[in-house]
C-alpha cells in the first residue's frame, strides 16, 4: 500500500462516525419546528436559496464563540457544497474575464494544486498571474506592480455587465476588475499564516483598485500551538476586519469556508461569509442556486445539529491532538533524516509541511525514486504552480501531509527519504 504523504485528507479512523450519526439520528426522529418554514424547510426537501436559516445562525453563534469581534450575523452568510464549489460559484458570480472586464487573477504560490483549474473553467485561461508567499506575508511590491501593470490597459466597457445579469434581475451583480486567491492561516502547500498587518495591507489594495479577496478559510482553527483541550485563539479573518472599515456596499473580500477539514470531508458543507447580506445574496442567487436550493440541504443541516448539540469543539480538538502529535514527530524526522540546511514550514497548524533541499539536491529525481523503488509518495513542488506562471518549485521542495499518516509511517517514510538522498547524493 506503500507510504502516502500527498493525500490531504483525514485518516478515515479519525473521522466522527458516532457523532455524525447522534447527529443524523437526531434531526430526522427528533421533533422539529421548522419543516414549513421557507427559510429552512425540511431536511429531506429542496433548499431555501441562501440555506437554512437556523443552520446559518448556528454558523454566526459559532463565530461569535471562537472570532470574537467577528461581527457575522446569518445574513452574511450563503451555504455551499464545500469550499471547492464555493471557489466556482464565487467567481461565476463576480466576475467576467471573458471580455476582459475583470482584467487578472492573482494566485499566491505556491497554491493549492487544483485551483488553477477552477479558475480556468471560469475563464482566466492565460490571465493567472502568480504572487509569492514570503514568511507570514506575500511580496507586495510584486502585487501592485502587476495591479498598476493590468490597471494601464484599455478601460472597460460598462455595457459588458449585461452579459452576465439575468434580463429579469431585480439589480446588478457586483462584478470586480481583479480577484486574488489566497490562504491566509496554514496555507496549502506552504504553511505560512499571514500576520494582521498582511490582511490589512491586502485589503487596502483590494479597495484600491476594486478587487475581490477570496480567502480559503479551511485550516484557521486547526491550531497546533495552543492548549489542546478548548478551541484555540484564532486571527480575524480577512472578512472580519473588512466588515469593521468597509467603503462600499459590497465590499472587498468573501470568505469561502468548509466543515470537510474540521468534521468531515464527504458532509461537502460549506459556507461564504462577506461583510453583509449583499454579496452573499448576490452568490445565492446563481442559476443554479435557484434552480434547486442550497446544495448541501440535508448535510448542512447536519453540521447545524453538530454545533448545536455543542459536539463540535469535541471533534476539532481530537483532530489538533492527534495532528500536533504527527506535526511534532514530522519535524523531529526531518531534522534527523534530511540534510543539513534544509527548510521546512508548517509545524504550527493545518495539515500540509512545505520542505526545501538545499542547494545541489534535485528533488524530481529524489520523489521518482521514492515512488518507484520504496513507495513513498511524496507531492513534488512542480504541482503547486500558477499555470502560466511558474516558479520551478519542483527542483527543490515538496508538500507534505499530517492528515493521512500514522505517527509510524510519518518517520518510516522521512527516514526512507533520506535514505534514498543519500544513496543518490553519497558525497554530500
């Protein structure tokens, strides 16, 4: 079966079985007062658009608990399918490169490896330029020197707004000239959580030069540096400190959330926080949307039982016990097995470690053998490109998973990598 460190899933003896299914049993037998109501309507039946009011409040409850100051209100959330689906429908809903209206996509790198092609279904096909991530922050100079670059081009054509608005529209979508993709806490692949000084600056940008912020707030509470046994203090998000200085109705960033990294991953329930009910409603109304409701009706309304029976605090923390356990035996490996010099980032939280040989290592041929001769199955760096925009972060680094692996296989796969380093590099 070999050793597996590119799967980002949880192992599947952690998942929450029993919890999940007092929660199942609960919301289908136990007694319930919301069936008739529109906004919530029946578990088994379709959706309301923006998803189940009582879930959503249980959502911004939840909020208040672990963000404090957030400020989220179940108005300013819309209920997804998971954070890949909300990727997709964000950026179906607000913006329009197809005419060039929307001039760029920036994506921090390295990225999350399948996100380059939901942006390229919505058509950003050759405008994806990439950004690179810097230790708690990105490189700015490089961001507005591409902002300023794409803002000197021929201007946009007003009249292109029709395209992508319904004739029957009560109003007009919000559409963006620019959007940014980002992880701002234990980012995938890199590790690196963004300081506040970072998210303002982004911010600041966005509204600069009307560009949506779209965060991938999957990993936040997945802390491993805190106190284990109660949820741990966690950054505002990007939304949340917009929410508190915002300069336009709509705003300038959108949380896309999920529950697949902190309950689990086949639930596909997630969720998409903005700074008020506007751009949120906006994203609930897609065709799609409309056609058949929310998409996760009867499991987002069991992720509501979850938080409200109180069960959740219970399953992230088993997580983060058992994720700082195989966090802490990672690095103890890598600095036992690996070469001197090498780099790592991400033992604080999340599931994915970012490792870069030093100079003089060619990490393509060192993986190849790892996954032809010992089946150990390591995620090369050339996967986490910007496609038209690479960086070549194959030669050197890797991504790493927490999630998968035991403790055991964890050390028996980095001891085998520095075994075949040594056997490719025996001068070193």
């Amino acid at each position: 079966m070999g050793i597996n460190f590119f799967k980002g899933h949880p192992t599947e003896s952690l998942l929450p079985s029993k919890a999940i299914t007092e929660a199942v049993t609960k919301l289908l037998t136990g007694p319930r007062d919301f069936d008739l109501d529109p906004e919530d309507r029946h578990p088994l039946s379709y959706g309301s658009d923006q998803g189940s009011l009582w879930v959503r409040t249980e959502i911004a409850r939840f909020h208040s608990k672990v963000f404090k100051d957030a400020g989220t209100e179940p108005s300013h959330i819309n209920l997804t399918g998971g954070a890949s689906y909300g990727i997709m429908n964000i950026l179906a809903q607000t913006t329009l490169p197809h005419t060039g209206y929307t001039k760029q996509a920036f994506i921090i790198s390295p990225t999350y490896f399948l996100i380059n092609e939901t942006f390229i279904d919505a058509g950003f096909g050759g405008k994806l330029t990439a950004i690179d991530e810097l230790e708690g922050t990105i490189d700015f100079a490089l961001l507005e020197t591409k902002l300023k670059h794409f803002s000197s081009g021929p201007g946009s054509d007003e009249d292109d707004l029709d395209l992508i608005n319904a004739p029957n529209a009560a109003t007009k979508k919000k559409i963006y000239k620019f959007v940014l993709y980002c992880i701002p806490s234990f980012s995938n692949p890199g590790g690196e959580t963004y300081d506040l000084a970072t998210r303002s600056k982004l911010i600041d940008l966005a509204r600069e030069y009307d560009m949506l912020i779209i965060t991938d707030d999957v990993y936040d509470l997945l802390d491993y540096t805190q106190p284990l046994d109660k949820l741990p203090v966690v950054l505002p998000r990007l939304t949340h400190l917009d929410r508190i200085t915002a300069t336009s109705d709509y705003g300038n960033t959108v949380s896309n959330s999920t529950f697949s990294k902190l309950i689990a991953p086949g639930l596909r329930v997630g969720y998409q926080e903005s700074i008020n009910d506007k751009l949120v409603f906006q994203l609930c109304q897609g065709g799609a949307n409309v056609s058949g409701g929310s998409p996760s009706q009867l499991n987002s309304m069991i992720v509501g039982t979850i938080l409200k029976e109180g069960l959740i605090d219970g399953i992230i923390n088993g997580f983060r016990r058992q994720y700082a356990q195989r966090a802490k035996h990672l690095h103890s490996a890598i600095t036992k097995y690996l070469p001197r010099d090498t780099t790592a980032f991400g033992f604080d939280g999340g599931y994915f470690t970012w490792v870069t040989l030093p100079q003089g290592y060619d990490s393509r041929r060192i993986v190849k053998k790892l996954k032809e001769e010992y089946d150990v199955l390591l995620a090369g760096g050339e996967n986490f490109e910007v496609v038209g925009d690479k960086r070549d972060w194959g030669s050197r680094s890797v991504r790493l998973s927490i999630s998968y692996l035991s403790v055991a296989e964890i050390d028996q796969g980095v001891e085998t990598w520095g075994k075949v380093i040594d056997e490719l590099y025996p001068q070193k």
